[in-house]
C-alpha cells in the first residue's frame, strides 16, 4: 500500500519535471521568437518529451526492479 502511494507520488514528481522544462522550453524560445507561438509549442513538446526520456532513464537507474511500466 505504501509503496503503491510512494510511486504514485513519485511518478507525479516525473510529471512536474517534465512540466518544469517544457515550461523552460517555452520561455527560452518565446524570449527570442515573439509571435511564432506555434513554432514555441512544438519545440515545447520536444523538451516535453526529452524531459519524459531521459526521467524514465533515471527512473530505471534508482530502482530497476520498478520496471512495469
């Protein structure tokens, strides 16, 4: 049971990481690009998806025995 709610949490950490650079992303390329906020969202879901890879790395890293999903 607790175990269940410590990787709910942590995989709600993941989230907020991934959250966390593509809110970067978005910033960094809104900051020289002003108005080509579709080009802003595509290169946001890139981060978005860097960011998901490389905490799903990590993830197997810490605890491989974890690796259901």
């Amino acid at each position: 049971m607790i175990e269940l709610l410590f990787k709910k949490k942590y995989s709600k950490v993941g989230f907020l990481i991934s959250l966390l650079i593509f809110c970067i992303g978005i910033t960094l390329l809104s900051s020289q690009f002003v108005g080509e906020s579709i080009m802003n969202y595509l290169i946001g879901g890139v981060f978005w998806v860097t960011g998901r890879y490389f905490y799903n790395k990590i993830d197997k890293l810490i605890n491989p025995e974890q690796s259901d999903q």
